[in-house]
C-alpha cells in the first residue's frame, strides 16, 4: 500500500534589446531605457538536469554582459521573480558556462521544484540577465514509472454516481476520461506521508477507493488524467507549507 501510495501521490502531488551606453541596471535608468534593462536577457539556459544527487545547468550567451566576471544563478520558488531567491551556485561568466549543485531532494532545502535565473552584479546590485528554467527531468528520480497509455482522442467526465458508468463508458467506446480529485478528499487519517521534511496525513480509505477506480479504467485499456484541484475544504497547511505550489510542479517523482 506504502509503494502505491507514493506512486499515486507523488504522481498527482526561455530578442535582446542593447541600449548603447547603459548599465542595464533598472534602477539606476528612467523610462524607457528601464523598461528596456529589465528585459536584457543576453544568458539563455540551455538545460537545467538532474545528474545523479546533483543538478547541473548550463548556459550559453549571445554577448557577455558586465559585471564583475562571475554569472550568479538564483534558485527561486515559483512564486518568486528576478534575482530575489538565494544564490546556489556560480560559475566564470563567458559565452558558455555550466554550474553544478546540491538536488537535496525530499529535504527542506530540495531544488527539484524551483526555478532558476542567472544575474550578475551591476552598480552594486542584482541584475537579471537570462529567463527563468525549471528542471526538466524530473522524472529521472522516480522509483516508478508506467508509459502513458497511448490510445485514442474520445473521452468524457466520468459520472462516478451512476451505478453503471463503467458499462456506459465501454458502450460508448471512451478512450480517455478527465477527473478531477479535490485535495481536501483526500486529506485525513491513516497514512503519514513524509516530503521535503513535513509529514502530511491522508484518507487511508478513499486512497484506496481512488487506487481501485484508476486501477479499473486502466484495466478497461482508458487512460486517465487527474485534476488536482486545491478546494476550499484543503487544510490550510496545505497551502502554506508549499503544498500546493509543489502540485504545479511535481511530476511522477518518488
């Protein structure tokens, strides 16, 4: 059940613009020249993967811009903009640079789900000069791992009421069903589950009424797409703790 369980949870839980003769420093420019020097992106991220217990970005860039001859990469959470997260790592700053640290996956401080962006040092401040990256493989983690069922496009909301929506969808020929799955259904007693160091406690019962339903659309050759949805009856830890935006980003990783 512990094995099913984290497969279920875990399952659902990149033009430049050069202005002569400026810093491209925001604060330190007015108007349109501002505007301008916020979006001066010379650093583009290649690639930001898992490799291994580390995580390894690498970039190249169109034209090296000043600083003071380092590229700093940021590590933020996904509700954070520009240079304001902490600095994870940084490396010599020139047409092509790599940078290399700590995933510390299912720890306080774990990377898999933030987002970087590399800036340099300008006037004594942070200026942003690349778009933001997520990691895009973080299913290299997963213990595991099934190929979606690749079938056809027919499909529909499964009424789970009815008392033969399992004949009606085989009548009907459905290759593809949506669900959506309130979190709050899910939360109660009866399975401790620990990520990045919070313990969070579910419904032992409805995980395995769900288990069993996608287990039996599955067997019907109809492949299944869960909506998590974050309704009003979802405790309130769930929010605050980083619960949710972790859904946004959290693919089958366990």
């Amino acid at each position: 059940m512990k094995n099913r369980l984290k497969k279920f949870l875990t399952g659902i839980l990149c033009a430049c613009t050069v202005i002569a003769g400026a810093q491209f420093a925001a604060k330190s420019v007015p108007g349109e020249v501002a505007e301008a020097a916020a979006l001066y992106r010379p650093v583009t991220i290649q690639s930001a993967l898992i490799e291994g217990n580390q995580v390894v970005v690498r970039t190249s860039s169109a034209a090296v811009p000043a600083g003071d001859g380092k590229f700093y990469l940021f590590a933020n959470e996904v509700y954070q903009d520009g240079p304001v997260g902490k600095v994870i790592a940084t490396a010599p700053a020139g047409k092509d640079a790599v940078f290399s640290f700590p995933l510390a996956y299912n720890t306080a401080e774990s990377n898999l789900d933030r987002k970087f962006i590399v800036a340099v040092k300008q006037n004594g401040g942070w200026v942003q000069v690349s778009h933001e990256h997520y990691i895009t493989n973080p299913e290299a983690l997963a213990k595991f791992t099934m190929p979606r069922m690749q079938v056809g496009i027919k499909g529909y909301f499964p009424d789970m009421t009815k008392a033969d929506v399992y004949a009606d969808a085989a009548k009907l020929g459905v290759q593809q069903i949506v669900y959506n799955l309130p979190i709050g259904a899910l939360t109660g007693s009866g399975i401790n589950y620990v990520y990045d160091g919070q313990t969070y406690s579910f419904n032992a019962q409805t995980v395995a009424n769900y288990d069993a339903m996608f287990k039996q659309w599955n067997k019907m050759g109809i492949s299944v797409t869960l909506t998590l949805l974050n309704d009003n009856s979802s405790p309130r830890r769930f929010e605050a703790s980083g619960f949710q935006k972790r859904l946004c980003r959290q693919r089958l990783c366990v």
